[in-house]
C-alpha cells in the first residue's frame, strides 16, 4: 500500500476474497481514514477474477483518466518516473487506451523458507530467459463496454502501447511460502469448476527455481506426497533422478 501511496496512485480498490472463516488481514486504520483504500468484501467468492477486474473497472471507469489492475504480489516498476502521473502524461501514451507492461518474474533466491524483510530485499534475482511472456495493463478511464478476456490480455480491440517498464512479480517467494499458497488452492480466472493439478504447479515452480533434494523432500513432507498422490508421475521422475545422484 505504502509502496504505491508513494508512487502517486490516487486511490486503491482492494477486493477481498479471502474465506469468509479463515484468512484475516488488517489494513493499518490511516489509509481507511483518508480514504486512500476502500476495501470490497467479497470474502467467499472464488474464481472470479476477471468478475473482480470488470466490476471495478465499470464502478469507476467515469472518475479517474487511467485505472491500473494488479494482484498483491506485484508492483509496477517505472525506470525513469518515481510518480505515476508524470509516467502515463507521456506524449507517446496521448492515444493508447491501454499501456502493457511485462512480468519480471523473480525467483524464490534459493531460500527455504520465510525471513523477515521486503520482497524487494529478499528477491532481487529474476528469471532471466522469460522476461517477456506477459503482464498486466493500466487502462484509460471511460471506455464503454470493455471486456476483460483474461487478467493479462484486456480486450484486444483497445489501442495498445507497449512500454518497456516492468511488472515486478513475486508468484513464488520462498519454497515454503509457495508452498503455503499452492495449499490454499489455484484458481481459474472464469470461474468455472477445476481441480488444481499438483504436478502443473510444481513444474512452474521448478522450471522458473532451482531444483534441489532439500526443496523435493520439504515439498513432498508437507504435501504428504507419496507412491499413491494422483497426477505426480513426472514430478516423481524428477525427485528419483535427484536421489540416485
């Protein structure tokens, strides 16, 4: 909040859809007071992404010049501009409807664990090769009808700048940290009934992290993954090779 309070956004939506007896967090009182964040309690709904993203889009596409989407592990990196005002009064953005910035997706930094710190200090490092593969979008205000067909592509009918800033994206954090956040569910952006599928989001994790028996055997003790887990031959092929070495 404080990070983006900095950067000059005027105000932040925040859709809460945490289970409704569960997961809490607290909003420091200040940011309420000033109205600065205003929080929509949608505890209990899942799924529902892009439901999140039009909701908040047509509720006040009329109030502001630029509306920016973003989850809560990212953070807009703006090279040369510390005020986002300044950045998107560019004369290069006077006709775009909506500015795309890439993912720069950091890795977990070879921690096991969670340490105390900003992300920004604990994962500098970034998977190189894959810098370009997608992002998100800030979008200009008062455009009728637009339709959100997934969190990282709005409306292919909108006028599209590219720009070479960066998304800076925290998915995995540490192994026990990715952990946690696999055991509290995946989820499709329609919401449309899916299992999550064990072996999908581990290969992500060990494509983007370095492999290691540590991770595989902390992994398999606090997912219980045995000879009997469904869906994991090929995650089960990669922990044998590492422990015949």
């Amino acid at each position: 909040i404080e990070y983006y309070k900095k950067l000059g956004i005027d105000k932040i939506y925040l859709y809460d859809n945490n289970d409704i007896n569960g997961e809490t967090f607290e909003i420091p009182a200040k940011y309420i007071d000033e109205r600065f964040i205003e929080i929509i309690d949608w505890r209990g709904i899942k799924t529902q992404q892009l439901k999140f993203f039009e909701e908040c889009y047509h509720a006040n596409y009329q109030k502001y010049d630029w509306l920016m989407f973003y989850d809560i592990d990212e953070y807009i990196n703006l090279t040369n501009y510390s005020n986002i005002h300044n950045y998107v009064s560019q004369k290069k953005f006077e006709n775009c409807q909506l500015i795309y910035l890439n993912w720069r997706l950091h890795t977990d930094n070879e921690k096991m664990f969670y340490e105390n710190g900003t992300l920004f200090e604990r994962f500098p490092d970034y998977y190189r090769k894959n810098d370009y593969r997608i992002g998100k979008s800030i979008i200009k205000g008062n455009i009728k009808n637009i339709i959100f067909e997934s969190p990282h592509y709005i409306d292919k009918k909108l006028y599209k700048c590219k720009d070479f800033d960066y998304i800076e994206h925290y998915e995995f954090k540490s192994t026990e940290e990715f952990i946690n956040k696999y055991k509290r569910g995946y989820n499709n952006w329609h919401g449309n009934k899916i299992q999550s599928v064990l072996f999908d989001r581990l290969s992500t994790y060990f494509k983007e992290n370095m492999i290691t028996l540590e991770k595989i055997k902390y992994i398999e003790k606090e997912l219980k993954i045995n000879k009997n887990t469904t869906n994991t031959k090929q995650y089960e092929d990669i922990s044998i090779k590492l422990r015949k070495q």
